[in-house]
C-alpha cells in the first residue's frame, strides 16, 4: 500500500432525488466521484428514472482529508457527449474529526457530532455522524450545484488500513 495513503473510505451512493430531465422526458443518470486528479469511479447508470436507487458502494484512498470529494451526475446518451445534471462536494474534515475521537464505547445509534447545512458546504439539510456497529457513518443528502434541482443521498464510512498512517498523523 502507498505510504502516503492515510486510510479508505467507502462511499455509499444510494439514490438520487428529483434529478434533472436532461431527455424528452426521464434521464439515464449516473454519478462520477472524482478526488483531486488523482481518482475516479463511477457508478451503473439507470435507465429512464429521476429518482434511481444505485446502493453501491465505491471505495476510495485518503491522501489528503482537506481535498474533497467531487460528485457529478450525468445522462447517459447513446449517440451525443452526456449531459451534465449537477455536481456536489464531501468535505471530509468534520467527519474526520469525529472518526479522531477513537470512541468505542459509546451505545450504538449514539450521533458524535451534528453538520449544519450552509452556504460553504452542499449539504441539503443537517447531518449527522453516528456511531453504528463499531464505526463512525456519516449520511447525508448533497443538494446539486450548477442545476434546476436534484439531490443526492451518500453515506461515507473510514477503514484503517495496517501499514498505513491513519487519521492520527493527517492534516486538517
């Protein structure tokens, strides 16, 4: 494993909310995440749907938990370039934090910290960092940027990897 890498993160892409119509009538969207040049996946596309349900999970290595996590949603077009249907951004530092705090003790379903929603972040409402079966979860709905409407709902969970550095010795 790269020294340089501080852990993993999973990254639950479950659904999209009220997409953008970007065909006569529906859309064909997927999701690309992408974290600085470095990385890029992407999800399957669903056919003809505004609200898909994806449930998949896409994992990610940390180098640098200050550069975030970019989400675009495009349409998928058979014959043309896709359609691009709005973007978002996972800032990774208030749940990194939380993931810091090394709290093994507390009850299951217990929330560790609360992210507001603002004009510096995408978040659609209020967030919350859980404790759930011996890890720290984060789900949260990302309003789309650059578009007429659309959400979508993510969830971000941290591995420790051995031989790796960790949250301990990241920056922030």
């Amino acid at each position: 494993m790269d020294n340089n890498v501080l852990g993993l993160l999973k990254l639950r892409i479950k659904r999209g909310i009220n997409l953008a119509i970007r065909d006569s009538n529906s859309s064909d969207p997927y999701v690309v995440v992408n974290i600085g040049h470095e990385q890029k996946l992407k999800t399957r596309v669903v056919k003809n749907n505004c609200n898909p349900e994806w449930n998949e999970e896409l994992t990610l290595s940390i180098r640098d938990v200050r550069v975030p996590i970019c989400l675009t949603v495009f349409d998928k077009d058979t014959f043309f370039v896709d359609d691009k249907m709005g973007d978002a951004e996972i800032d990774l530092k208030p749940y990194t934090q939380c993931v810091k705090m090394k709290l093994d003790t507390l009850p299951n379903g217990c929330a560790i910290k609360r992210v507001q929603a603002n004009r510096t972040n995408c978040l659609a409402e209020e967030s919350s960092c859980i404790w759930k079966n011996g890890k720290v979860l984060q789900e949260m709905i990302l309003r789309l940027r650059n578009v007429e409407s659309g959400e979508l709902v993510v969830e971000i969970e941290w591995v420790d990897v051995p031989g790796c550095k960790g949250l301990l010795g990241a920056q922030m």
